[in-house]
C-alpha cells in the first residue's frame, strides 16, 4: 500500500519550509536515506531522505512551494509497487486535493509560475499625479501583483510577466515588484537568482516606497518614502527569527561581562609569520577561536551551556562564529576546534561563511556550539 511522505519538522518550532528542488521524477525507483528533495527554512538548506526502498508515484508540491510541517509532498509506494489509479490512494489516505504539479517536472528543475498573466500595455492617462505615488499596490487593492498592470511609464515591463513561486515570495519580502526584475529563466521567466540580484542592486521597486497610504494615515510611517531620506523596509522571516532568538537569549540565559585590553604585537607577528607563503590565509579571528577551543580545553567547566533544567558539559569543543550577511546574522558551528591546526580552522571558517552568505548552509551546521565569537576589530572594537 502507497504511504505519504510528508514535509519533515526540520527543527524545533519549525512550522513550515520551502521545497527548494526535488532530486528524483515521479516513477523513479528510490533506496532508503536515499535525498529526494532539498528544503529551506529561515536559515538552512536541508536534505529530505526516502526512508525506506521504494517508487516515487507521484510528486504533491512543486519546487518553490511553501509547505507547513507534516504536510504530504509526496506519495511513495514499495520497490516495483505500480498503482492504477493515483486519485483513489491519495483520497484513501486523506489528501482531497493536491497541489497543482506538472507531468513533465523534472529533478532540480524550477518549475513556471502557478498563474501567467498577460499585461497589457497601460493606456497614458491625463492624471497629473506624479507616477512614484500614483502606483496602487496590489495590497491595497485586494489583488495580487500577478494581475496588475505593468505600466511601461514607470519602466514597468509590458506582456506577460513569468516568475516561480519561490521567486515570487523572495521579491515579496525584499519588497520588490517582479514587473520590474529581468528574468533569465527559460522564456524570459523570472527565477531565485534574478530576484538577488535585483536584491543586490537595488532594482524593482520596492514595495514600502510606492504603496499609497492607507486611509487616514498620513506621514512616511504610511509607507512612501520620507522626502528627509529614511523609508521603512518589512521585517524578513529570518530577521524576525534573528530578533526572536536574541531577545530569547537575552532574557533566559545569564549574562555576565567581562573588560579587558590586550597587547597583541606577539600574536600579529604570529600571523604574519603563519601567512608567509601559505596557501590559506590566517586572520586574527582565526587565533582567538582557537584560542577560545584552548581555554575550553584548559578550564572544561567553562564547555557548557546552560539549560531548564541541567548544565550541559560537552565532550568536545565546539564554537559558533559570527558570521553577518545581507539577509541576518547567522552562527555556523565549528566542531572540535581543540583538534583542528590554525590552518584548518581558518579554512573550515571560510568555508562556512561563504556558504553562509550564499544560503547554503545545512541544518545541523547552525545547531550546537556553547560558546559564540564576533569579530568587531573592523569597527575599532577592541
């Protein structure tokens, strides 16, 4: 009997992710811990494994598609199991009605948008209203941004206007209109990559500076831009989890402060003398998380965190470093540092911060760690 394969709890509290790509096609044999898709949440990119031998029947949820935890993604039979009518199992097993998913989705392949819509050319109108506050925004106006008109005064694209799901969420939280990013997917299609770059530019128009006041609201806090030069941006989901997880870790674990000034001419030559001619570069940062694994090693009663209910001592030291990037701060975990060479650790450290800038960066490479390090040097923090 065909059983559901449903959307993992990826950690703890995590009541939804992003089925970012699917890594099999429907038909596809599959074996057990075998990846069959990649989810993203606020912070990480996951792997979802089959957990058993089997066929994948059908695929429920398009790549793109935010999916709450538990929800059915899939519908898995047993190894060279064949099903006549997929409908009937799938109402057998409670799932009435299924996402929307295309016969011909692919592995990895990023699917078109849920609706196209043709937009016509916007007539010119008399209006003597300025076009930066004469855009109405589809919040305002009970309509999605798939069914406004793209306006070519505005600099607006005109036709029709192809964009993913997953590219269509990113644009809505940077505050982007999709009608003005370029696409670069097939036919034109907007993807993830064009919604960061037009991210990183600064092109689209961002959404808290063209949506008109609500009514009776009057001054910048209505959402134009404010003519002294401050607009308000939306709060993100991951800048909203970084606020949370902060005010958490302030009000629930004890803080004590500690101030001193350190002369580090011998730990500068230190570096220079680790560069000359090596392959990977060391920084400062690098020294002080292996010093801080050393300190661990020296005095383990500091190698513990705090908890409800116990200390917890770890075995091995593992620390958390810092790492800022454009969509939050994030804290990947380098794992037993006391055994790691300088050379490794400066390697290891790099590798994590590119990929957390990137988005690449996998679940349990943000858990754990019970000490964390900033770097601030370049602020003239001492």
């Amino acid at each position: 009997m065909p059983d559901l394969l449903r959307m993992p709890e990826i950690a703890a509290g995590t009541t939804e992710a992003v089925l970012s790509s699917w890594s099999v096609a429907e038909n596809a044999s599959v074996s057990a811990r075998e990846v069959v898709a990649t989810v993203e949440t606020a912070k990480a990119v996951v792997d979802v494994e089959a957990e058993s031998d089997g066929v994948i029947l059908r695929l429920l949820v398009e790549p793109g598609a935010e999916v709450e935890t538990g929800a059915p993604i899939a519908l898995v039979g047993a190894a060279g199991e064949s099903v006549a009518d997929l409908d009937a199992v799938l109402r057998d097993l409670g799932v009435t009605s299924a996402p929307k998913t295309p016969a011909t989705l692919q592995p990895d392949q990023e699917p078109a948008a849920d609706v196209a819509v043709e937009v016509p050319e916007a007539a010119p109108t008399p209006s003597p209203i300025p076009d930066d506050v004469a855009t109405t925004s589809a919040a305002q106006s009970g309509a999605s941004s798939q069914d406004q008109p793209a306006e070519t005064a505005n600099g607006h694209r005109s036709g029709r206007v192809f964009a993913s799901p997953l590219a269509r969420r990113l644009a809505k939280e940077a505050g982007l209109a999709v009608e003005q990013i370029a696409g670069t997917g097939p036919h034109g299609r907007i993807v993830r990559r064009d919604v960061e770059q037009a991210a990183k530019v600064g092109t689209g128009t961002a959404a808290a500076e063209t949506r008109p006041a609500a009514a009776g609201a009057t001054g910048p806090a209505a959402g134009l831009r404010d003519p002294a030069g401050w607009r308000d941006v939306p709060h993100t989901k991951l800048r909203r989890l970084v606020a949370e997880r902060l005010a958490e870790s302030k009000t629930t674990a004890p803080h004590f402060y500690l101030r001193d000034t350190v002369p580090v001419d011998r730990l500068l030559a230190l570096r220079a003398e680790l560069n000359d001619g090596a392959e990977t570069r060391v920084s400062v940062n690098d020294l002080v998380v292996k010093a801080v694994a050393r300190a661990h090693v020296a005095v383990p009663e500091l190698n513990v965190t705090w908890g409800p209910d116990a200390v917890r001592h770890y075995e091995s030291v593992d620390v958390a470093v810092a790492v800022a990037t454009d969509n939050g701060l994030l804290t990947p975990v380098l794992r037993a540092v006391e055994d790691m060479t300088i050379t490794t650790v400066a390697r290891t450290t790099r590798d994590l911060a590119e990929r957390a800038r990137s988005g690449q960066l996998r679940q349990h490479e943000l858990e754990g760690g019970s000490i964390s390090v900033t770097n601030l040097g370049m602020h003239g923090t001492e």
